[in-house]
C-alpha cells in the first residue's frame, strides 16, 4: 500500500514497474544493466481513486497518458534500479496529490475607479508622447 493523501492509498498490483536501459552516457555499464525505470498506472481502471481525482488527473497530465488510461512515468535520472525506482514512484504521488487539490472557484471582480482612472490615465499620456512625435511640417 502506498500512501498518497489521509484518504488516497494505491494497492502495490496496481502499479506496473519494468526495468529498461538508459540513454545517454554511462560508460560500458549503459548497455549492460537496466537501471531505467517505467512506471505504468492505468488511471482510468484504478479503483482506488475517487473520481473527481481521476478527472482531474487525466486533464492535467493528458500528455502523460495513453489513449487505454496508462500514466506513464520514465525515470533514468539515477545511476541505481532503486533510485530510479524510487523517483518514478515519487513523481507518481506528487501527481496524483496535484490532481487531490480541489481548485479555488473564481470569483468575479470588478476592477476598482481609482485603477480604471489610472489606467485611463497612463493611456492620454501614452497617446500625448506619441502625438509631440508627429512631424506636423507639410514642407
């Protein structure tokens, strides 16, 4: 069980870990070992996110996600399995607490007279200054 908020907690088998190679540089040992890590989730089948989370994280991550539901998380950051391991699973609760928060609803405001009058302002003496630049000589 992993804890991701007081009332979120993911199951281990939902979760799909495999260990691929890494690119980039590494030496001799970058063709070797699979220290890379990808992490697979299927958000869309996952029972322990309520929905409103789910909505939110398939909105907010949507370039992350396959057309089947599968967030899908690559960490090769790390020269080890565990810590890339680690990373993949770290970056997989920091997205799902983003999705968790519920998001402030707007509220309408008007701006005030003293900011309209300023603006207003600032607008004459933009068009004044631009107005003294005018070459008024029809020579």
């Amino acid at each position: 069980m992993i804890e991701i908020t007081r009332n979120i907690f993911l199951n281990d088998d939902e979760i799909i870990v495999t260990f691929i190679r890494a690119p980039g540089p590494g030496g001799q040992n970058v063709n070797k070992v699979a220290t890379a890590v990808q992490l697979r989730f299927n958000v869309l089948q996952s029972p322990s996110l309520p929905e409103e989370v789910r909505t939110r994280l398939v909105t907010l991550f949507s370039s992350k996600i396959t057309i089947q539901g599968e967030l899908i998380i690559k960490a090769s950051r790390f020269r080890t399995q565990d810590r890339n391991k680690q990373d993949a699973l770290n970056r997989l609760k920091t997205y799902i607490q983003q999705a968790a928060i519920i998001p402030k609803k707007r509220k309408k405001t008007k701006p005030t007279y003293a900011s309209t009058q300023r603006r207003l302002d600032k607008k004459k003496l933009h068009g004044k200054t631009k107005s003294l630049r005018r070459n008024t000589d029809n020579s």
